[in-house]
C-alpha cells in the first residue's frame, strides 16, 4: 500500500529546501534569468543542504540508509518551486551519481562515490538528448562500438549538456550495437575527439548554462563502461530521470498558481478582488486539480520504483502528463495577471518559459 505521508526525516528535509527556495533562491532568480547565472553563493547553499549525499546509502559512504526515489522527489519539487534553473543546476552531479548507484560496478563507486559527498559540487554531468527530430532515448543516434584493442569508440552529437564547459567527467549514453542496448560511458571532458559547441541559446531555464557536444572517435576504456561488461538497464534509469521531470514541474506549477491565487486575490478591477469573479475562480480551481494530479502520478511511480517494481510505464505517464500540466497551469498564470503576466517583472512569465521545455528535457534531472 502506497503511503503518502512524509516520514519525519523526509518532512525536515521538505522543511529545509522549502526554505532555502524562498529565502535565498526566489529573490535571485529574476537577476539570474536575467544575466545567465545563479551566484556561486546560492548554489553553495543548496549543496550544503547535503540532498544529493542524503540520498545516497550509507554503504557507498552517504547518509542514507536505502536510496529512496520518494524522499528526491520530495526534494525535487521544492527546489523548482524556488526556481527550475537552479534545480537542474544544483542536482547536475545527480546525473552520474543515482546512475552509479543503480548501476555502477564496485570498482567504479569506490573510485567515483567521493566526488559526491564533498563540500562543493563536483564538475560532472551526463548527456543523453540529441539534436534530431523524434529523438527517440531508448535508441540514440549516438554509437558505441569495439575497435580492435578491445576499446568502445564513440560517435554521434548531444545536446542540452548542462555545465559540460569545464566538466571532468561526462556520462555519455549511446546505443551499444554489440549488445543491443543504450549504454552509459564515463567520458573525459578533455578527451581527444569530444568537442564542446557555444553555450546554447534557450526559451526558457536560461540560468542554467547548457552545450552542445559532438563526439568524433572518441575511445573509451571497456572500464568506463557503466555497470561493466554487463551494462546497464537503462530503461531504469530513464525511469528514475522521468520522474525527476514530474516532479520538478509539479513544483514549477505550484510556485505558478501560488502567485497568481495571490495577485487575484489583491487585484481590485470594478471594485472587487478578481479572485471572485468565476472564470478567474474556476480557472485556477482546474490548476490545482492538475497540480494534485501530476504529483500523486509522480509519487505513484517514485514509490514504485523504490519497492524494485517495474515503473516505466507510470514513469512516462508521469512525465507526459506533468510536462502538458505545466504548460495549462503557467499559462492560466500569466492569464490571470492579464497584461502584468506578459512583463517579465513578474515571474509567471518566467515560469511559462520554463515549463515549455518539459517536453524536451529528457535526461536533464534524475532522482
């Protein structure tokens, strides 16, 4: 039986990043739309909350007891409440560290869990989106293929690479012909043949700075083959990443209809809040059904996957409905401020932009 009530633990960490949101992330997230950038300082804070080495065991030397997809997206859901940008910028290094957990051999823990409990986030990310039409994940573009010493040779482009300028490792996804599935490679930023193009220009979440990487005969070690030479289950860790997007547009959602509850609230037109005139009132009543909906799909699936059951159908749906939600409850936002919601003083507009790219942001977040 699903239990959706918060263990003690769970309810101090939703209490802490609830705070740190709104202290120290809202009141900068306009200035970081604006110039490209979170502050070192915010980002530092979030990491000192200590959510990603909460999340991982206390076998592979974290804090926790078992890895729980509930208590990340728990978390998830208050960072992008704050802001999604800085989420998917504080939760980068989750991209290789809940794939090592999952699936990484012992000697890749022993060589590469450290990096995750320090005291600053450490340079790594992964890539898994590319820059194609129907990009489909459970087959990339992307290939990896033996050479003749015995080595995985990488070739194909990436795209939506957060914080790969100046990364240290890379966890590239690519179709393994060999074996017939989608494998994950830790890669060298700096190794020969992986090129790193301008950061990209988007729509929205444009605090977080994003690439493109193209990858011509890059050779990997069999070593860096996550999971070894058993590889991976990837479509488990695509699970684990779509519900990450559930969640984090569930908390994108609320920060929406919050605001606009209280600017209808305090918006007098003919002399009455517009809070009670019905198509406002009905409206926002719809955006909270939806709100409630994506985030019990989103711990549906999350509570799934932590019991080991397959999830990879509630995972999708999750994400899929999550993603158009988010689409319905900003833009009623921004309907409700009227004209104010199309002036970027306002953060609905912010939170438009952003949820726009849910549908695109496969590989961007996992929990």
């Amino acid at each position: 039986m699903i239990s959706l009530t918060p263990t003690s633990e769970q309810q101090m960490l939703i209490d802490a990043v609830r705070r740190y949101a709104a202290e120290v992330v809202r009141p900068a997230a306009h200035d970081a739309d604006e110039s490209g950038a979170f502050p070192d300082r915010v980002v530092q804070t979030g990491w000192e909350l200590g959510i990603l080495p909460g999340s991982i065991p206390e076998s592979l030397g974290g804090f926790a007891e078992t890895y729980s997809a509930v208590t990340g997206v728990l978390a998830y859901e208050e960072l992008a409440y704050g802001d999604l940008a800085l989420a998917l910028q504080l939760m980068a290094p989750a991209l290789v560290a809940v794939p090592l957990v999952l699936a990484g051999t012992d000697t890749q823990r022993e060589q590469m869990m450290d990096l995750f409990l320090g005291e600053t986030p450490p340079p790594v990310t992964a890539a898994l989106l590319e820059p194609a039409i129907a990009f489909d994940p459970l087959h990339p573009a992307t290939t990896a293929t033996r050479d003749g010493d015995g080595c995985y040779v990488l070739n194909g482009k990436k795209a939506y690479v957060p914080l790969a300028e100046g990364a240290h490792t890379i966890l590239i996804y690519a179709w393994n012909a060999d074996a017939g599935q989608v494998d994950g490679f830790f890669v060298d930023g700096g190794a020969e043949g992986l090129t790193a193009g301008p950061r990209e220009k988007l729509m929205g979440i444009r605090a977080l700075p994003t690439y493109s990487l193209t990858l011509e005969n890059v050779r990997v070690d069999p070593a860096q083959r996550l999971g070894g030479e058993a590889g991976i289950d990837f479509g488990r860790i695509l699970a684990h990443s779509r519900v990450a997007l559930a969640a984090l547009a569930v908390g994108v959602m609320r920060a929406a209809l919050d605001y606009a509850i209280t600017y209808a609230k305090e918006r007098v037109q003919f002399g009455v809040p517009i809070a009670t005139k019905q198509a406002i009132a009905f409206m926002l009543a719809d955006c909270a059904i939806e709100i409630d909906s994506a985030r019990l799909m989103a711990w549906e699936a999350a509570w799934k996957l932590d019991q080991g059951q397959a999830a990879g159908k509630e995972a999708y749906l999750a994400k899929e409905y999550a993603a158009k939600a988010a689409l319905m409850v900003t833009d009623s936002a921004v309907q409700t401020l009227g004209g104010h919601g199309y002036i970027r003083e306002h953060p609905v507009e912010r939170w438009l932009r952003n949820a726009r790219g849910f549908a695109t942001f496969e590989g961007l977040a996992i929990v």
